[in-house]
C-alpha cells in the first residue's frame, strides 16, 4: 500500500474513533426518512417479511424503521443506501449466497 494511502486510511480511523468515542461530529450523515424505507421496499415489490429477509433484518427492525419508531444505524444505512441505487448488486450478492448455500 503506497504511503499516501496508509496515511488517508490512517487518519480516517482515527477520526471514525473520534466519533464514536463522542469527541467528533461526523462530517457527513446519511439519513433515511421512514417513507424512504418503505418506498425502497416498494421498489423491490417485496413484503415487509421478504425485504427483511433480503437485508438480513428482523421483520420488527424493518417496521420500526418504517414507522419512524427508529432509524436505521451505520451498516444498515449503508445497506439501505445500497438497495436504493445499486438494486442488482444487492440481489447479486443475495443470488450467490444462497448458491453458495446450496452447494
């Protein structure tokens, strides 16, 4: 790894520790409306039951977060943030496992 990487990536940790540690503010955040999760689960035109399953959430995560009782937190957001751009690279990676599974 060249050592202007090392450095970026480095330094990136530190900060991604300063803020989880309450000493930082993160400079970006990513939100999801709880309209935002159901419309992504509509897009996929899957139950609440079948889009949990999908991303490996509990049927109660998924409701609380579409009834704004929580918000989806760190990876999920990021899993969310996948679903709603990229759907085939979620289904992909869905497609292989359960092929993986299966072998």
């Amino acid at each position: 790894m060249k050592k202007e990487l090392f450095k970026e990536l480095f330094e990136s940790v530190k900060q991604g520790a300063a803020i989880m540690k309450g000493r930082m503010k993160p400079l970006r955040t990513f939100e999801f409306a709880e309209s935002e999760v159901r419309k992504i689960r509509e897009q996929y035109g899957l139950s609440q039951d079948k889009f949990a399953t999908l991303m490996g959430i509990s049927v109660a995560t998924l409701r609380n977060w579409e009834q704004g009782r929580r918000k989806p937190e760190g990876p999920a957001r990021i899993l969310l943030r996948v679903a709603a751009e990229h759907p085939d690279a979620l289904l992909d990676i869905v497609g292989n496992r359960r092929t993986r599974n299966q072998a």
